[in-house]
C-alpha cells in the first residue's frame, strides 16, 4: 500500500500547486480586468468631453462664416 500513497501523494502536490498558479493567475486577470474597465471609463469621459469640444468649435466656425459673408455680402 506505501507504494500507492507516494506516486498519489506526488499527483496531489503537483494538482494542488496547479490550483494555486490557477488561483493567483485569476487574481491577476481580475485586477488588470478591473483596471481595463477603468480606464475604459476614462477613456469614455474623454472621447465624449471631446466630441462635445469639437461641436462647440463647428458652431463657432459656422456663426464666423456666417459674419465673414454677411460682411462680404454688404460690401
């Protein structure tokens, strides 16, 4: 019977170290999967403050164009 216990006990050390590099991997794609998130956030915050960035300036260079025909028109 010891000799049953020593290859068994080898293939339960060896799957129990094998759990464990599963558990720490897990740990490490769950943290780098909440900082991604985060930073998709941001990166959402950002694209949106710009579009509306960019739609103020299209107002603005669609009112000068406007005053620069205007004042080509009464010319």
């Amino acid at each position: 019977m010891d000799t049953h216990e020593n290859p068994l006990q080898s293939r339960l050390t060896r799957l129990a170290s094998r759990v464990d590099d599963m558990a720490t991997e897990l740990e490490r794609l769950r943290r780098e999967n909440r900082s991604l998130l985060t930073q998709r956030e941001g990166l959402l915050d950002e694209r949106a403050k710009l579009k509306e960035k960019n739609e103020l300036a299209k107002v603005r260079v669609d009112a000068m164009i406007s005053r620069l025909r205007s004042l080509e028109s009464n010319s």
